[in-house]
C-alpha cells in the first residue's frame, strides 16, 4: 500500500480505533478526532461473536480479547417462568466455524483497543459538526472552533453521524419500539453463570444475563415504552425489580444487588438500511453506516468486520476512492441484512400478546440446531481479505 497522504477518522469508538490500527498495521498514518474531552472506560457488556473474532485476529488481538472476555458455549431463551424456549448451541458454532463467540466489558475492549494504537493518534475534545469537500480535500470544522484537513475521511461518529445527516438527509434514527436498561454487577459465580447467556421472554419484557470475566454479569431489561418516555427515563433499579419481580430467579435478585449508578438507560434505535456508503472523499462506517439494533450482538462486530475489510479493500487499489467503492459494494446487503434480521427478532421477542407468545414459544421450542445454523451461516461464514 503506498498511500502517504491524510486520513482522517472522525470517531474513537470501537469501529474508529479498529479502523485506526488496521490502517497503522499497513503503514497508513491516521489521526482519530474523539468528541469526548478524555478516554473514559465506560458502558456496559458486549457480545463478539466469531465473525468479529476472525477480524480481531487479521489485528492481531483475538487472543488479547479472549484473554479478557469469557467464552460461551450456549445461548439459552426462557419464558418468565424459567421454562427453556430455545437453546443455541455457540460452541457447536465455534467448532464449526473455528473461532469462539466471548462476552467482554466494553471497557475492556476498548482499552485493548488504545493500547495498541501508536501514540498521538487520537485527539480527544474533537467534536464534528461540519464539514465540507472538494475535489482536493476534506475540510473538517469542530465545536472548539478549530478546523482540521484531510485528504479522505472516514465517519466513524455513531448512530448521529453529522457526515450521514449532511450526505443522506432522510437517513435518520428510527426507534425499535422498546427501551433498556443495561447493568454491570459483581456476583458469586456458579455453574448457571460460567459460560452460558441467557434472555428471558415474558409479558412485561424481555432480560438478559451475560457473563463476563472474573465475577462480574451483564444484565438488560427492554420494555416496550413510548420514545423518550418521561416516566420511564426516571426508573431506577426498584422500578425496574418492580417490573421483573415475579420472573424467575436469579433476575430479581440480580437486580436487587446492583448499584444505581451502574444502571445505563437508553432508548433502542437503529436507521433504515441505506444503499450508499462512500461520497468522494468520505466514507460512512460503522453505526454512522449501519447502525443496528442490539438483539444479534452485531453492532460492535459489524465494526470490526468494517476495519479489516477496508483495509483489505485499500490494499488491493491504487486509488482510495475505488477501494472506497469497493468496500461498499462488499459491506452494504450484508449489513442491511443484518439490520433487517435484528429489527425482526426485537419485534418477536418483545412481544406482549399472549396469543402471539403461545404461538413464539411453541416454535421456538421445536426449532433445530441445523435450522439454526442455517439462518447463521452468513454471518459467521464471511471472507476478510
């Protein structure tokens, strides 16, 4: 690769800095422009299933993530009741595929992330909002009122992304119909926590435990609500136990022993699928691209996938703009596939229909392991070079 010019990656979370190192490790020098006025390690768990694994392992890092994730060998759904709807069997899959399906903290993950960036790649207390293009140059103006330039950039700003709203104007957040409440809390590990996640279906909404490593769980609760509802943006760890309290154990008491202040809220939203990726000299990636919702793990994982197959893509052509192109003719149906798939399962699990659970409950329960590794197969059958 003998490109020697400016890129510019306008973002550091996980697709910027993935993005970042891949192009570091072919020799191309890049700046990350981070909103945030410093690094802090926040959010909560995460799943990074084996497709993203396999792109983690083209940085080098696969092991550094397992390393410091818990690998599970089973997905498990149940009714409120604690009745198993539907079990999915991951290290079957990790078998099959070669590489293994890990839980981590989002913190975790993005410290691996920055310990293995060059110094003074990122510039924190960037925030974008404006930009402008010609034929020579990308201009980029921040909230400081500072302004940088670039020969390319590569939008990496999330679900708002001021570069989509600006490039596709219709392109904008759309809500799922449910939000969440996510929480990190410290227990005492047991056989029901080790290596198996699990979501549990019911009437008032849906809960997910997800082991992490040492002795911590994940843990989400989506309730269908209103957009930007009021009332249930006060809820803290009481209203929420008060919602789950008559599912089975160990939900309420999950709930119970964790702290207030390490409850995250926010609303699910993803955008419609789009068609278009790359405008000149800026490209869309990552949420700024693709943003999904989270009932497939495959928000963080499509990100990585972005990181390695651009790099790939910028490899093989001369001219970044082709490589651009390319990347988006190889990542635009599959994402929108993936978007699509994921909006699907939200609106199945979250169902409150009594009738139309009778009915969920009864399929899933007599769904195949080959079934359901047939409606997987691509996603974790994917090429990387």
């Amino acid at each position: 690769m003998g490109f020697k010019g400016r890129i510019a990656i306008v973002g550091g979370g996980i697709g910027g800095l993935c993005t970042a190192i891949a192009l570091q490790n072919a020799g191309i020098e890049t700046t990350v422009f981070e909103s945030s006025s410093e690094i802090k390690s926040v959010g909560a768990g995460l799943g990074i299933g084996n497709n993203a694994i396999k792109a983690l392992a083209k940085l080098g890092l696969d092991q550094h993530v397992i390393d410091a994730g818990r690998i599970l060998e089973a997905m498990i759904i149940y009714d409120e009741n604690g009745k198993q709807i539907n079990k999915m069997d991951t290290k079957f899959i990790s078998e099959r595929f070669g590489t293994d399906n890990v839980t981590i903290h989002r913190a975790a993950l993005h410290g691996i992330l920055h310990r293995n960036l060059k110094e003074n790649t990122i510039s924190c207390g960037k925030k974008c909002v404006d930009f402008f293009q010609d034929e020579n140059v990308v201009r980029l103006t921040f909230e400081d009122g500072t302004e940088a330039t670039a020969d390319y950039v590569i939008a990496a700003d999330g679900i708002h992304s001021i570069f989509r709203k600006k490039l596709i104007p219709n392109s904008y957040p759309r809500y799922a119909g449910y939000t969440c409440w996510r929480g990190v809390t410290n227990v005492n590990q047991s056989k029901l926590y080790q290596n198996v996640a699990s979501e549990t279906w019911g009437p008032n909404g849906r809960f997910g435990i997800v082991p992490l490593a040492g002795e911590k769980v994940y843990w989400f609760a989506c309730v269908n609500a209103p957009y930007n509802d009021p009332e249930t943006d006060k809820f803290g760890k009481n209203e929420i136990f008060t919602l789950f309290k008559d599912y089975h154990s160990p939900i309420p008491e999950l709930i119970k022993i964790t702290k207030d202040e390490a409850i995250i809220h926010n609303d699910i939203i993803d955008i419609a699928p789009i068609k278009q990726f790359t405008f000149g000299r800026v490209l869309l990636i990552g949420d700024a691209a693709h943003a999904t919702t989270p009932n497939m793990g495959q928000g963080a994982g499509q990100a990585i996938e972005d990181a390695i197959i651009l790099a790939a893509c910028m490899n093989k052509f001369a001219n970044i703009e082709d490589a651009f192109k390319h990347f988006e003719k190889l990542r635009v149906k599959r994402t929108a596939k993936i978007i699509k798939m994921s909006r699907r399962i939200g609106q199945v699990a979250q169902s409150r229909n009594r009738i139309i659970i009778k009915i969920r409950d009864y399929l899933l329960r007599r769904e195949s392991s080959a079934s359901q590794l047939k409606r997987l197969k691509f996603l974790y059958d994917i090429k990387l070079d």
